[in-house]
C-alpha cells in the first residue's frame, strides 16, 4: 500500500505512522513551574541529538505544562522509564489541573537533583538533569505551525543507579527499559545483541 499523511488515504483504522517509527523512548519529564510547583509527564517523541555535549530533545503536541515549565525556569530532568515503574509513568500522562503534582496523583516520590532545581523521581535507576537551550515550534510545508514544540536541553547531570553498572556498562537489559511502539503497545528491553561496524569505521560508544 501507499498512502498521503496530510490526506490520511490509507483506508485503515489508525494511522500506522508512530508503529512505523518505534520503538521510541519514552521522556518522562519532570519540571517545575515558576511558583515552583512540580510536574511530571512522559513524551512518546523524545531522543538523544548530540554526543558531545549530551543534548536530548523532546517534542510537546501542544503547549502542554512541561513546556511553559521549562520555558520559564530554563531546566527539566528526563527520568527513565522501566518495566517496574511502567504503570506510575502511565498515571502521569494524565489531564490534571494546572498545578496539580502528577507525582502525588502517581504515588511517586521525588529528590532532588544536583545541577537543575527540577527534581527527578526518586525511585528510577537513571536520569539526566537538563539545561534548556531552546525551543523550536515546527511549521509544515504550508508554513503552518504544526502544534507541535521541540524542546532541547544540554545534560549537565547524569545519575546512574550503582546495581545497574555491569563490567563498566549501563545494562539496560537489567533495568528493562521501556518504549514506546504505535497504537496501545509498548516495548520493554529484556535482551541485547552486538554487531562490530565494518573495518575501519569509528565504533558509537
């Protein structure tokens, strides 16, 4: 088959563009709001950029809470999400009040981070403390706003749950990492391979 996105012509229930591109990882955002009120949600769009310096990126439908967040205090941490916590991230993609703290309404527990006021949530395995570089608010071929706004934050803070360091590796087979996939699916990481890249070609670490 062969479809237009903007004319939606698949003929099928749903559109199968976000089965298409996944699995994804799952940013689980957390932030302030500028009367220092904490907020919790978690991004289907969300990624790594950059190596050097560690830049990630997340991309809001809308201008939800954590975007005018961020905007406003200019940090965000990005909190793993794991099988074992998969239901409390769930419950935080919630529609609350403004100012309503999903980590309350999630029965999650928060910490405080060291480079960033935003606090992460105390109990996953892995976080990055972000500063806010910019915002993009990405306009389609027709020059309309898409409705979309694309965060980026550079790291300036990683934590690392200890157990989860094996022969020097961040195992994310043992923390069993989430994404998520189209329609209602997820995807958890319970097993990795290894491929060497051909001959003479500068190996990711």
């Amino acid at each position: 088959m062969f479809y237009h996105p903007m004319a939606g012509d698949h003929g099928l229930p749903f559109d199968p563009f976000k089965a298409i591109v996944a699995p994804r990882p799952i940013g689980w955002i957390s932030s302030l709001d500028a009367q220092g009120r904490p907020n919790l949600a978690p991004y289907s769009f969300f990624n790594a950029v950059s190596a050097r310096p560690h830049i990630v990126m997340f991309s809001s439908v809308g201008e939800k809470d954590s975007v005018t967040n961020i905007e406003a205090t200019g940090d965000f941490v990005c909190n793993l999400a794991t099988w074992d916590l998969r239901e409390a991230m769930n419950q935080t993609s919630a529609s609350l009040p403004r100012g309503v703290s999903e980590f309350s309404a999630a029965g999650l527990e928060m910490t405080p981070s060291r480079t960033v006021k935003a606090p992460r949530v105390a109990a996953v395995v892995a976080a990055l403390e972000c500063k806010h570089l910019k915002s993009d608010r990405i306009k389609d071929l027709r020059g309309k706003w898409s409705g979309s706004v694309i965060v980026y934050g550079e790291v300036t803070g990683v934590y690392i749950d200890d157990k989860c360091i094996r022969d020097g590796r961040f195992v994310m087979s043992d923390v069993r990492t989430i994404a998520r996939c189209g329609y209602r699916d997820y995807a958890v990481v319970d097993g990795l391979f290894e491929m060497s890249r051909p001959e003479g070609t500068r190996e990711g670490v």
